[in-house]
C-alpha cells in the first residue's frame, strides 16, 4: 500500500532510503538543506519541500537522517509534529534518543528511533537490517513502507534500545576490525602473504570462533562461567606470550593489551578456573 512519507536529509544514507520508498511506490516528499541534493531523486517522481516545516505537514510518517541529535531538533523545532510519526534514523547514543523522543511526544508526535545497520550501498537489498524502538503502535502501522529499506525490527518500547543495540553491534564489529588489525601487523612482519593468510585461514577461524558465541551468551546470561576448555589462567599465560611474541616481532600489541589487563584483573581475584565468559563481569 503506498504511503505519503517524508524524508529530511539527503546525505548518502538519506538518499538511499528515499530511492528504496520510490522504487516501492510510495509518495516521497524530500527536504535538503542543501536543496540540489534532491534533483536526482526529483527526477524518479519525489516532491520537493522548501522548509522542513513544509516537509514535515506533508506526511503522517516522517523520516530523518541527519548528522546529529541536535540537527534533529533545530530542523523539526519550528515543523508541526501533532499526528506526525518521527523515525529518526540518525545515529546517536540511548540518552539522546530517549530525550527526542520525550521532545517529539511534547509537540503531539509518535516517535521511533532507528539503527540503520548497513552501509548505504546496502538498502533495500538482502543482508539490510534496521533496528526500531519506541512507539510499537507507530511501528506497526507503517512497518510495510519501513520495510521497504530494510529488514525493520522492532525491539523495544525504550527509545534507546535501537541505538544501544546499534552501538553494541558496532562495538562487536570494531572488535574485530582491532582483531585483524594486530593479526595482520604480525604475519607482516614476517612477510608472509597478507591476502593468502586473510582468506584462507583467518576468515575460516573467526568464522569457527563466530559460531561459538550464542553458547558464550548463554553462560553470561545464566552467570555460570564454568568451563571444560581452557580457562582464564590457561587464557592468560596464552595473551602473555601473544604480547611477548607480538614486541620480539616489532610490532605493537597496543590492541591486545586492554584484553589482557582485564584477564590479568579477573585472574588476581582467584578466578582463573573460569572461562572467558566470566570477563563479562569485569566489565
């Protein structure tokens, strides 16, 4: 069913989401600061609106990607919110989410925050994840046009869920970035094909370690840390001499070395019995 919708922001992700409702069929009005932005997507049927305020009056579900909270809200201060749902998909910490939406309900609006979860490039293809929280009513009624972006997912009625989860799977991913990062300074400083070394045996063991970890949640969640694999002493001598061989090489193990201090501080309080998970409680 096609849908009035309007998009402020026109950056790559902005644009990208308003090309995925045109090519749904829905009615897009777009708004830019910089109003040149809009004419490719002028040209595949969207309207322009001159202000945010006009923008705003000319759909029930308005979508916003920014640069920041307080672009957000400086951009709908002077537009009318009442009977409006906000999907503000600009990227931002829970505490910020959980105050425009608290602002967005003072002016009579529905509010949905949202983590964008792929790169622009991304968009309406398979693989394009959106997480959403806040108003479930909002959610439910305009799911099909959300969807037309991504995969939507709705977890929570806190406003800052989907930027929490956002920002953990985000932290997950620059773990492991941190990962290859000191792999790849190690095997270079032997000189040892980066690419062969990468594709044939790095990206098989972490997908390996990948697999593992719904059964670490498991532990974290319950709190039993026990172990039949090696534990934190075994895992502490292992990070030591990771260390060790990492400065005999000349390479920095800057990376590895907050891991290490933090199983070094769960291994001093007598629990070097545990298993990995168990650092979560350090934490």
């Amino acid at each position: 069913m096609s849908e009035n919708i309007s998009v402020l922001g026109l950056g790559l992700m902005g644009t990208a989401l308003a090309e995925s409702l045109l090519a749904a069929g829905h009615q897009v009005t777009v708004w830019n600061r910089t109003p040149a932005k809009a004419e490719p997507l002028l040209a595949r049927g969207a309207k322009q609106a001159a202000t945010p305020e006009e923008a705003v009056a000319a759909s029930p579900l308005v979508i916003v990607c920014l640069l920041d909270y307080q672009s957000v809200t400086s951009t709908l201060a002077g537009a009318p919110l009442s009977g409006r749902v906000v999907a503000n998909l600009t990227t931002g910490r829970p505490a910020e989410a959980r105050e425009l939406a608290a602002w967005v309900a003072e002016r009579g609006g529905e509010y949905l925050d949202g983590g964008i979860m792929a790169v622009p490039q991304m968009i309406a293809r398979p693989g394009a994840l959106i997480l959403y929280s806040g108003s479930e009513p909002a959610f439910d009624r305009h799911e099909g046009a959300l969807s037309a972006m991504a995969e939507a997912r709705f977890t929570g009625a806190d406003p800052g869920m989907a930027p929490l989860l956002d920002l953990a799977m985000l932290t997950g991913m620059y773990g492991q970035i941190a990962g290859l990062l000191e792999a790849a300074a190690l095997v270079r400083s032997a000189g040892y094909p980066l690419t062969e070394f990468v594709s044939s045996l790095l990206v098989p063991w972490l997908n390996a370690m990948a697999a593992q970890q719904p059964l670490w949640a498991e532990k974290m969640a319950s709190g039993d840390h026990s172990t039949e694999v090696s534990n934190l002493e075994i895992n502490r001598a292992g990070v030591e001499n990771l260390v060790r061989a990492f400065r005999e090489q000349g390479v920095k193990p800057d990376l590895l070395l907050p891991l290490k201090a933090v199983i070094d501080q769960r291994t001093a309080r007598g629990l070097g019995h545990e298993g990995l998970s168990g650092l979560i409680e350090e934490l």
